[in-house]
C-alpha cells in the first residue's frame, strides 16, 4: 500500500508524519522523495543539495531522477506499507511544475493521498522561521495560495484517473496532534478496508 502525503512546503507535512507515528496501528516505511532523487543526483550527477537539482540540472534530467525515484519507491511496497512525502507541484525558477507526471502516476497508483493545509499566511510565517535553516526563497501569500490550490485540484486527477481515495488535513497552528490524529485515523482505516478485501 502507498500513501501520498502532499502540501505546499512550510504547511508541516513532515510534521505531522511523524507525530503521527504514535496512533498508527500498522508500520509504514516514511520515504521522502526529495531525499532519494537527491541520492540518486548525488551517484549520477555529483549533486549534493536539492536546490541544486533544480538550478544546475535539465527539466529532462530532473524527470529521469523522478523517474528513477518512483520505481525505487514501487520496490518498496513490496516489503512495506509506504507513506511517500512529496509534492505534486513544485514551484521552479520558470513557474509551477508538476511533482508527479501522469507516466509517474501510472507507476506508483497510489491507495490514498492526504492533503496537508494551512492558512497561508501561517504558512509565510513558518517559512520566514525556517529561512536560515534551509535558504528557501520567500514567496508572497498569493503564490503560496496558488500553490496550495493547485495541489489541490491535482488530487483529483488521482481520484478519478486511479480511484485513489483523498483525504484533507488543515495543519492549525499549535494543533499538530489533533491533524497527527486525522492522518493516523485515515491511515488505519484505508489499511483495514485492504486487509478486508
């Protein structure tokens, strides 16, 4: 079984994945997919940092490590449940770009996908704390709406294409164990209705 875990960065997917933990009742590997195409950047193309994917690497070479990335993370659901946290649109340096194309989407065919959302001005406030920390460039509150929007609707490629079941989790500030209870409540409940099948 896979899992998407998706939201705009700053709204606290990571978060919330691992508060989460406590109320699972069935293990899942938590995979990110920025640090496996980072592994494999780092092998193919001696990378050492995401934001070097995107500033030195081709669009055709950022999707080759896509690509590469999902079939990695398809082996895995062989062994394990799989929560995959990543982003179904990216913001580039030449505008927004799909996290995971269709050809992608056909090869992971994910169980389910949760959705994390914030305000996003309490999103523009968490990135200005994590600015130092990561060096994210800062974006004004409509294009983190934007963003937000477009991850939204990009869902229901997801639900109509694969019949993958969404979920919507909004991230409150100082809230984080009451969304952990949501995503863990979904989890156990989409895992339980596979068990039954």
């Amino acid at each position: 079984m896979i899992v998407i875990v998706v939201g705009v960065p700053g709204v606290g997917k990571t978060s919330v994945i691992n508060e989460a933990k406590k109320y699972l009742k069935y293990e899942f590997k938590v995979v990110n997919m920025g640090d496996i195409m980072l592994e494999l950047a780092k092998e193919k193309y001696n990378i050492n940092n995401r934001d070097e994917i995107r500033k030195k690497l081709t669009f055709e070479q950022q999707k080759e490590l896509q690509r590469e990335a999902i079939k990695r993370i398809k082996e895995m659901e062989k062994e394990n449940d799989v929560i995959l946290d990543t982003h179904l649109v990216i913001e580039s340096y030449e505008g927004y770009i799909a996290g995971t194309l269709r050809e992608y989407a056909e090869i992971l065919r994910p169980d389910g996908i949760v959705v994390i959302i914030s305000d996003p001005d309490k999103i523009f406030v968490r990135r200005l704390r994590d600015i130092q920390i990561r060096g994210r460039d800062i974006e004004n509150l409509k294009r983190i709406e934007i963003q937000q929007n477009l991850t939204i609707y990009f869902t229901t490629i997801f639900m109509f294409e694969y019949g993958t079941i969404v979920e919507v989790i909004n991230n409150e500030e100082g809230l984080l164990e009451e969304s952990a209870k949501k995503f863990a409540e979904f989890l156990n409940k989409l895992k339980e209705s596979k068990l039954n099948k």
